[in-house]
C-alpha cells in the first residue's frame, strides 16, 4: 500500500474508486534535518510512531480504498491533534500537537531547543494543512461519487502505556467519538466485526474515542461517517526496538480487520441503498 500514491510535499494519496477512505496520519517517519538536528536520542528514535499501519492494511487494496498517508514524523506535527493545540482529552496526559515528549513523557528534544510558536505554526502550514487539505479533498470526491463517504482511521500504539492508561490496552480499540462519528448501523457493524475475534479484546470509547480527524470529519448528517481503529501493537509486531512486523501474529488480526472493513462497507450500502 504505501508508496502507491501520488506524493504531494508530505502527504501521499492514492485515489480509489469506493466509499471507503483509509487516513493514515501517524505511520511517517521523516523528519527535516532542521528538525532532527535538535532532536536528542530519544526523539531521533521516533518510537511513537504507529509501526507498519501500511503493511498491515495492504489487503484493503482488494476494496479499493482512497488512502491519504502522513509521510512526516508525528514528532514533527501531529496531524491527528486540534490545530489550536487544545487537548482532546482535559485532565488526562496526551501530547501536544508539536510533541516535546514520548508518550512516556521522556522529553524529545535537547534542552532548550523546543519549538516556540512561530516554529508551530510554521510547521502548521508545511505539514499539518496540506494533510487536511488533501483528506478533506478526498472526502469530498468520494461523497460527489457515492452520495457517502467512510473514512476509517488506522491507528496502533504499544499495549502498555502507563502514562496514558492502566493496565494493558485491548487489542481493537473503537472511536466513534460517543457514537456521534458516524450512523449507530455502522459503528454496530464494527463492533460485531471484532467481538467474534478468538483471544482478541476490544472495546468501544474507551481511552480512545477518536482523535481530531474522527471527531472533525465524522459527521453523519453531511453523509460522512468516521471510525477510529487504535490497535495495541502486540497484535502484530515487537512492541520494542527494532519493531519487527510479525506476520504470523499479524494474519489473525489482518483477517479480523479486513472483516471489520468489509462490514462497515457492507453497512455504508445498507443505509445508503448502495449494492455492497
């Protein structure tokens, strides 16, 4: 799947002929050498990132989906974050939309070389609208198309977080922003998809609900309807350095998610009398 696309600056976009749309904003991994030389150890290793999403994802080709990917670092930008750096989640620990810290909380950069608000918003423009830009562009064209879009969200991160919840995660994590994201027959279709999952937990709006693609695209009344997939990372790859992609722990989960997106498919033809 990735690099099948057009690349436009640090947004690559492949255009696809069905409702669906993979959004794809944490798996890159460059970062400008005016960025990386402040970065110490710890940020040069950019271990936050949403590990091989593409990989994993690669049997949605079959469906022929419109994939928008971020090819910079989250480090660099977080495209999936309110641009006015407001936290989606008060009083619980995040990252900001330029990060300073892991999710650890391990600071990213050596000291006092931050990027202040100018810097920000510099990077605003260069990275984080054309992301926008390009998925709400797509969004668009395929509700022109098909009267509906469903825009699914590939997202993973380690199992095992402290600093942003307890215990261990489960392994598919739905955000549907409390059910307002999209149309309660597809946010069901989701769910039924995972639950008969063997030995693979889930759960709906938990520590997850959906970041700011979910929550500021999904809108059911404009016929556009959002899902957010956070996948804990044991489910197909070393959740620690070098993060190798395992495929056979990956082809259980693969199936479980090709199963997912072929039933919110399958929902989407359903509520808009579309044949599947």
């Amino acid at each position: 799947m990735s690099g099948t696309g057009t690349r436009i600056g640090p947004v690559s976009v492949t255009q696809g002929g069905s409702p669906l749309i993979l959004s794809i904003p944490h798996a890159g991994t460059d970062i400008p050498p005016e960025v990386a030389s402040r970065l110490n150890e710890t940020g040069q290793a950019i271990s936050d990132t949403d590990w091989w999403m593409p990989r994993l994802y690669d049997f949605a080709d079959d469906l022929d989906p419109t994939i928008v990917e971020a090819r910079q670092s989250r480090y660099v930008i977080d495209v999936n974050r309110d641009p006015s750096g407001a936290s989606l989640y008060p009083g619980q620990a995040t990252t900001e939309l330029c990060p300073s810290t892991t999710f650890d909380g391990e600071p990213l950069y050596k000291r006092g070389l931050e990027p202040g608000e100018m810097e920000i918003g510099l990077r605003r423009d260069r990275t984080y609208w054309p992301y926008h830009t390009a998925l709400r562009e797509q969004i668009d064209r395929v509700r022109d198309i098909h009267g509906y879009a469903l825009l699914y969200e590939c997202h993973s991160i380690r199992s095992v977080v402290p600093r942003l919840f307890p215990g261990t995660l489960p392994v598919f994590n739905i955000g549907t922003n409390g059910g307002t994201s999209c149309a309660p027959d597809i946010e069901a279709a989701v769910v039924e998809a995972v639950a008969t999952a063997k030995d693979m937990d889930h759960v709906v709006n938990g520590r997850f609900k959906g970041g700011w693609i979910t929550r500021h695209y999904g809108e059911p009344i404009s016929h556009v309807h959002a899902v957010q997939m956070e996948l804990a990372q044991r489910a197909y790859m070393l959740e620690s350095p070098p993060w190798t992609y395992d495929a056979e722990k990956a082809a259980p989960t693969r199936r479980v998610l090709r199963r997912v997106l072929e039933a919110m498919m399958e929902a989407g033809a359903r509520t808009y009398g579309e044949s599947p």
